[in-house]
C-alpha cells in the first residue's frame, strides 16, 4: 500500500505559537525535531496496517522542516519548494491513501494558528460556499484522484473541520486551542501514541472517496485592496468586491494550483507595515 504523508507544522505536537514555526530561529529549529517524530508517529502506524511505501511531503513555510537523519527509514521525503501540487506532491492515481500531519484551521477561523496557506493576506476563503482550510482543499483534490483521507492530526478544532471532508480518517487531537496563540497541550509521549493509533486504524478503514464534481468555485477575501489588484492579474480571477476576488476552475487540481499563484501574488503586493 502507498501512503502519502502531507506534513504541516502549526497542528505538530506542543506548537502553539510563530515563534515554534517560523524558519531558522531557535523554537523552529526544537520544534522540527517534534514534527520529525509527529511524522515517525504516523509512519509507525500506517506500516503496522500494511502500507510499505510511505512518502512524507513536508508541507510547511520553505517545505525544508523535517529533519532529515531523524526520519524513520521506512518512508521517503519530499523537501523542498516549489512543487506543482504544494502540499499534496506526490498524490497520484496510485496512491491508496494520504494523511494530514500537523494540519491548522482556515483563514478567519479560530484554531492554533488558523490561515489558509498564507498567515496575513487572508481574512477568509471559501471553496463551493465552504470554509476552505487547507485539509478541505488538499482532500478534494486527493479524492480527484480517488485517494481518500486516511488521518488528520493537529489541535481539536482542526479535528472537528476534519470530520466534514473525512469522516472515515483516523484522528489526533494533540492539543486543545484556548486561543489561536495558545493551547492546552497533552505530553509528546502521549501524542506519539495517539498518532500512531490514529494511523493504524484509518487506514484499516481505508475506502475509496466520492470526488466532488466541478466545477470549483472560490471566493477569496484578503486583508487589503492592494493584494485583489494583484490577484486580478491571472486570466479568470475577477474582482468581485473592494478585499474580494472569485475565480472557478473545472476541475480541482486547476482551482488548487490556481490558488497558489492568488497566494504568490497577494504576498508580494503586502508591504510589511501596512499590509
Ligand atoms: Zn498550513
């Protein structure tokens, strides 16, 4: 079996604020060794349930996190950006499953940490009328593809965003959000266990999803006016209000990698003071 481990960092084992994520400094540097064993965690799991080629896709900031002589020898890893599918490369046809590693609620939302791909362009998204986090976005492009979600591990709130676009996965709640800079945290020891049971039992549950049919619709509100006009650039995204753009996409991996290129532009029209 083939699984695909798409590895974020706010919803790791005890991280709970910029400080722990933020690359190159002290916190991220302790923090990425957590991740590295959040990771191992899941590995452990899914290879009890049968899977025997395990990738793992580091998936946050500079993709360049996961400590690389610290990952269990039986998976593989993807570091590094920029990748055509961001944070689900290495999801294919024959992938049987993927699991969300470290995951965090969406734009607008509260959670640790809570953003869609971009921590400070974005108010809010929504995909098809949805709150779109970054699991929900990741999940319809895999079930495109016919490849389910089979784990999500990250705070509480980030569990229950996960339980409307796979209820079928195995969960790990690693913390509890008391604000979006704080959490009540349960120890790494413990949560290595909850992960790994968490894997082992989704991928026994493993079944094929329902891809949801296009066509795929976001809607984009961002933080300034300055970050549409950018946005507005590539052919198909409309202005559709002062913060606001929309833009629809037949099929998902087009909305998804469009997405991407919204992201890119918003961040280099934001100026660092007044956004
Ligand atoms: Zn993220």
């Amino acid at each position: 079996m083939n699984v695909l481990i798409s590895a974020d960092m706010e919803g790791i084992s005890g991280v709970t604020s910029p400080a722990d994520v933020h690359p190159g400094t002290p916190g991220w540097d302790h923090f990425r060794k957590i991740m590295t064993a959040d990771v191992n965690a899941a590995v452990e799991g899914f290879y009890e349930a049968g899977a025997r080629n395990i990738v793992v896709n580091d998936s946050h900031a500079n993709m360049h996190n996961v400590v690389y002589d610290l990952l269990d020898p039986r998976a593989t890893l993807i570091s590094g950006r920029h990748k055509k599918h961001c944070m689900v490369e290495g999801v294919t046809k024959s992938t049987d499953a993927v699991a969300f590693i470290g995951y965090h609620t969406a734009a607008g939302q509260q959670g640790i940490m809570s953003h869609t791909y971009s921590g400070d362009i974005y108010n809010a998204v929504w995909l098809n009328g949805e709150v779109c986090s970054e699991g929900y976005m990741n999940a319809l492009f895999a079930a495109e593809l016919g490849v389910p979600v089979v784990l999500v591990s990250g705070d509480d709130l980030t569990i229950e965003d996960a339980k409307r676009y796979a209820p079928d996965a195995g969960f790990a709640a690693v913390k509890r959000c008391v604000d979006r800079f704080t959490a009540e945290c349960i120890a790494p020891e413990k949560t290595f266990e909850i992960i790994k049971s968490a894997a082992r039992d989704g991928l026994s549950r493993l079944r094929k999803p329902e891809p949801l049919k296009g066509p795929f619709t976001f809607r984009i509100e961002f933080a300034a006016a300055n970050q549409v006009i950018a946005a507005t650039h590539i052919p198909g995204v409309q202005q559709t209000g002062t913060r606001e753009v929309t833009y629809t996409c037949e099929k998902m991996e087009q909305a998804l990698r469009c997405f991407e290129v919204v992201t890119i532009l918003g961040n280099t029209s934001r100026d660092a003071i007044y956004g």
